[in-house]
C-alpha cells in the first residue's frame, strides 16, 4: 500500500475511534459512521480477488471505506460510483481522497440514495455493471436498496452490506434482511462476524 493512502486510512482509523468512544464531541449528522479496520481489509481483498473494476457504494460518509476500495480498484484502472447526502461529509472525503491520490478513481453522486439509484437502475448501460457493491446507508431501506442494485450486479458479483449484527439496534432490521435474501434462488449469501457484522451475497444468475 502506497504511504499517502496508508497515512489517511490511519488518520481515519483514529478519527473513528475517537468518535466511537465519544472523546470528540461530533453532531449525530456528521460522525464517520465508517466500516471497521477489518471490514476494509475483506472488501479490498475480495475486489482483488475478483480484479474488480466496476463498484458501486451506497453511503460514503467521509471516505474511509470507499479509499479502502479505490486502492484495489485503481490498480485495475476501474472506477467506483458512491452516493452521499451529506454536504458537509462530502466535502471531507474530497479532501480525503485529495490526500490520499486516489480522486480519479471515485465518481461522487450527491443525493438521496434512492432516488439515485433508481436514476442508475433505468440506464441500459448499468445492467449486469457492477463486479462489486458496498451498501452502508440508512438500514430501514436496505430491501429496497438491494431490489435496485440487484439487476446491475454482473453474474458473479459480489455485494457486501455493513451493521448486520452492530449497532444492536438494526439487527432486527438486517436479520429482515438476510431472511430476505435467503429466499432468492438467484443468490448465495452468508452473515459473516467480521467487523460490526458483514453480509456477503454473490450473484449467482
């Protein structure tokens, strides 16, 4: 791993630590909210282990994760599509992913994830797209997030969803979710403990 995306993972690392532990007073709007250490580990070996070009990430807060991701997609020269509401959060990971050089790998979409997604899912050109997708938005809509990312999943294709088990208070939420998910044919998907609780779905036709 190259020092300057090294150095802001780090910087990141311990933003999020002081954050969770409350040691930094944050508004409820602009904490990180970010994937753990771990969590950045799997996703960046798995889009490795897929040579992953194509990705799509519903929730990029202030970047840790979606930097996590570009260091393995722009080896692949691919690009990563993220969504983000929050002004202030994006105007953050801009300057993260300025610090860390990987600002050419990342196409920014600022709005409701929603009404973004389904802009993309009615564009002939996103069908069957994405070798890989991270979901880490609000997690009363997760269904509905996955409905529309589904179809531009390549077969193959790999979508990991954030907070399965953590915080507690989703996890009637996410077992929904995973109950969901368990009942389509066209897919393998398994709860892993790995960081707040990871749910690995491969898209099998």
């Amino acid at each position: 791993m190259i020092d300057s995306i090294y150095k802001v993972l780090e910087e990141l690392e311990i933003q999020s630590t002081l954050e969770k532990s409350k040691k930094v007073n944050i508004s409820s709007e602009n904490r990180m909210l970010a994937i753990t250490k771990e969590t950045g580990e799997l996703i960046n070996m798995i889009l490795r282990l897929k040579n992953a070009k194509n990705m799509l990430e519903v929730g990029m807060s202030t970047g840790y994760s979606t930097i996590w991701c570009a260091e393995a997609i722009s080896e692949q020269s691919g690009k990563i599509i993220t969504i983000e509401q929050n002004q202030n959060k994006i105007k953050r990971a801009k300057e993260n992913f300025q610090k860390a050089g990987v600002t050419d790998t990342i196409i920014i979409k600022k709005g409701l994830a929603i009404q973004i997604l389904t802009e993309l899912s009615l564009q002939q050109k996103y069908r069957d797209f994405f070798d890989f997708v991270l979901i880490d938005a609000d997690k009363e809509s997760v269904i509905e997030y996955f409905d529309l990312i589904f179809p531009m999943v390549s077969v193959g294709g790999v979508i990991v969803t954030d907070n399965m088990l953590y915080p507690e208070k989703f996890r009637e939420d996410m077992k929904k979710f995973s109950d969901y998910l368990k009942k389509n044919p066209k897919l393998r998907t398994i709860t892993s403990p790995i960081g707040n609780g990871e749910e690995i779905t491969i898209k099998l036709k």
